[in-house]
C-alpha cells in the first residue's frame, strides 16, 4: 500500500512524500518433496473443516432436532466432501436456451419443468446417519435420475448459468416429507422452487406445499435456520442475520480494516503448531508488516497458546499496525 503524506502548514503546490506500508494477505506452504511426487496440484479433502461440518451439524441438531441440516456427503467416488462443493454455474441443454431466446422468465419455467421431468429416487438412507451419497449434477443428467437433493442441485446450478441468485434449501413438505428447494431472490421478493414439479411458489404464497425451511447452502457456505418460526412466511431468508441463521464457515477474518478520520488499522492472525521458537519468529517476519515506512506507524501484538495432549500446543498470533493520519 502506498500512503501519501502531506503537511498542513504545506503550501499549496509544495510536494508531499509517498510511504510504502506492507498488507500481509496469507502465505502457503509446499514441502518441495511433495512437488516432485506429485504431476500436478491435486485437491485434498481438508479433514478438519469437515470435522468441523461435523460438529455444526451436531450443534444445529441439538438446538432444532426435528429441522433438517446436511454439510457433509459422499460423491460418485466415495469421497466425503462438503454439500458447498456441488454448487456451480452449469449451462443447460442448448435446446432449451433456443426455445425462448427473448423471455428469461419463460426459460427458467421451461428449464425448471426440464429437471422436474427427470425420474426421481426414492427416499432409502436416514440423512442423519451421515451416509448420504450424491451424485454430480453431470451424472444425473447422464443417467437420467436423482434423489431430491440432486434434482434441486441441478435447477440451482442451472439458475447460477443465468447469474440468479440462487441456494438449495432443505426443509420439510406437508405433501412430501423432506425435501429438497432452490430458494432465489428476485427484485423484491424470493421464489421457492420445487425441482419435482417445475412449479414455483412466493414466500407468502398460502398453497406452497413447503412447511419448514430449515437449511440453505450454495458454493461457499452452509446456513442453519435459527428462527423460532421456520415457515416460510414467517422466515427472515437474508442470511446474512447472525440473529437468524448460523452458518458453517465464519466470515473471512483474514484481514480486517478500521477506518476513521484519525487512523487505519489492519490486522490479522497467524495459527501454526509449536516447534521452535525460531519457526515462529521467521512466521512473524515473513508477514511483512514490520516494514512499514510511514513514521507514526504503531504496532500491537498478541499471543495465545492452547494446549493439547502429549505436550501438543497450538499457536495463535495476533498481529496489528496502526497508522495515525495528519
């Protein structure tokens, strides 16, 4: 970041000086064995954000045992993975975007009815075993047939081909049992899509068949219904409310930013495992954010250690510069 600064007794036309500020944004790691065993960059199960699907799962079912809350899944290859993993833009059949070239409503009713025309599973496994297996939306539509939760995968995907804003929504049907939604959000209004029939529904549309709308995810995130009431017409569904839905992933605390009309602050934490105290001391230089050349820059720095089994010990440092404007 490059910070001008200029006096105030400075005559107007008089230069000012630039200052270079360091902004440390995160660092990665590759143990240079592991770039020669591997041809190419392959994408790893992180076992401890699933553990941690786990464990938000088992909150959210502890706090509402009777809504319906899936984060973890098994794909086609046996892989467990999480449910955010399967949504992305996927482009329809080009024979159903030739069909109302000029009317985008028209398309979305025709591709919605399109999914609900492919044949559906039954229900077999209890989704609170932790065994649910899905398919891609490209297998489903290769072999012609998914579950629930596979058909509402697919109309969302199509949805985000058009650049709606779309999510899967779980919940429970009074015609249905559990069952599997694509929430968007229109102009003024949100929609609930039924993926089996085509068919959509306004949120306080008194004949939608849906009767609790328990859990949203799409590409990034997972959001647990936390309202009292959980019908749709009485939902709050801008799940960016805390006091309303609590969500798997935390919001990205990487760097935070404070401005006033005083100073500007950034900050960020550093977690690693014990070693030595000279690994940790390189991990603090690294950052960068020592370099700073503007003068009134100040630093603040703190250190928390969490303990574990067999002398194991968990680092967190928190770093922090402030730069207070003249």
């Amino acid at each position: 970041t490059v910070i001008e600064k200029h006096e105030d007794h400075c005559l107007k036309g008089c230069s000012g000086h630039s200052y270079i500020r360091k902004n440390w944004l995160g660092s990665v790691i590759f143990p240079f064995s592991a770039l020669l065993q591997q041809p190419k960059f392959t994408d790893e199960p992180d076992i401890t954000l699933l553990q941690r699907a786990q464990i938000f799962r088992k909150d959210c079912e502890a706090m509402f045992p009777n809504r319906r809350i899936i984060t973890t899944v098994f794909n086609d290859e046996g892989t467990n993975i999480l449910v955010t993993r399967y949504i992305r833009a996927l482009n329809p059949p080009k024979q159903l975007l030739d069909l109302f070239l000029s009317d985008s409503n028209a398309t979305l009713d025709i591709i919605a009815r399109f999914v609900s025309l492919i044949p559906c599973l039954p229900d077999t496994l209890n989704e609170n075993d932790g065994f649910d297996i899905w398919m891609s939306p490209e297998r489903c539509i290769n072999l012609t047939i998914g579950n629930k939760e596979e058909h509402a995968i697919l109309l969302c995907n199509y949805f985000l081909y058009f650049g709606k804003k779309a999510w899967v929504l779980l919940g429970t049907s009074t015609l249905e049992g559990q069952v599997a939604y694509v929430l968007t959000q229109e102009t003024s209004e949100y929609l609930l899509w039924n993926p089996l029939t085509g068919q959509s529904h306004k949120q306080f549309d008194p004949f939608c068949p849906l009767q609790s709308a328990d859990c949203l995810f799409d590409n990034e995130n997972v959001w647990f219904n936390i309202q009292h009431n959980s019908t749709p017409m009485s939902v709050h569904f801008d799940n960016s409310r805390e006091s309303s839905w609590k969500q798997l992933l935390p919001k990205n605390i990487q760097i935070q930013w404070m401005k006033s009309e005083t100073a500007q602050v950034s900050g960020f934490p550093i977690q690693l495992p014990y070693t030595d105290l000279q690994s940790i001391t390189n991990a603090v230089y690294q950052t960068g954010i020592h370099s700073s050349e503007f003068p009134q820059t100040e630093f603040a720095l703190a250190v928390y250690i969490h303990a574990y089994p067999n002398n194991i010990l968990s680092i967190w440092i928190y770093l922090a510069s402030l730069v207070r404007h003249q």
